[in-house]
C-alpha cells in the first residue's frame, strides 16, 4: 500500500497535507507538479475518477488568467493539454492511495482516509 502526494512544495495546503501526514508516521511519496509534470495518461485518469470539476482549480490565479472559451470548455482532451501546460490548475493537494484519489485537503478527511 502506497502513498503518493502530489502538489507543490510551496502550496500551504501542500504543506499542511505534508504535514498531517508526517505527524501521524504515515509514509508518503510527494510529486511537485513544477519537477515532475503529470503525464496525459495521469491527467485523463484523474479527470475520469475526479471529473473536471473537482480537478480543476476555478479559483487559481492561473485558472483565472485562461480565456473564456478554456474556462467553458467540457473537452477533456482540452483540458489535459492545457493541465499539462499550466498544472497549477490543479486542486491542491491529489492524495493516491490504497487504490484511491482523493482531491484537496482536510484534516477530518484525511482522519477518515488513515483511521487515525
């Protein structure tokens, strides 16, 4: 069983993931966006657990900086180019494990994910 976060480093949301995560002994793998961008295959099967509305960031500064036609758009394809573009369009943080994805973070969630 493993444990994948994925984000980056210097997102607070990231961090408090990271921290959660570390204080309870639960080991972790963390994947920064900006070092290792998600591949198309990722993306795809991201949006197909998730839908693009939880994966999406709306509120993201980069979200808010596309043009309208991209902020409409409900083409997959399109949006796994522009996520691998511009990942940081991503909520933050993508928790893989046991099997599952989970998008976001909250401390009850994640209580609930680890039994802890």
């Amino acid at each position: 069983m493993s444990t994948v976060l994925f984000g980056i480093k210097n997102c607070d949301t990231v961090k408090k993931a990271q921290r959660f995560l570390t204080t309870h002994d639960i080991p972790f793998e963390f994947s920064d966006f900006r070092d290792e961008q998600p591949t198309a295959e990722q993306i795809q099967s991201w949006i197909a657990i998730l839908g693009l509305e939880t994966l999406v960031n709306k509120r993201s500064t980069t979200f808010r900086q596309l043009d309208d036609d991209a902020k409409q758009s409900n083409d997959a394809k399109r949006w796994v180019e522009l996520i691998q573009q511009q990942p940081t369009l991503i909520k933050r943080p993508l928790l893989k494990h046991d099997g599952s994805l989970y998008c976001g973070f909250s401390d009850k969630k994640y209580q609930e994910i680890f039994h802890v």
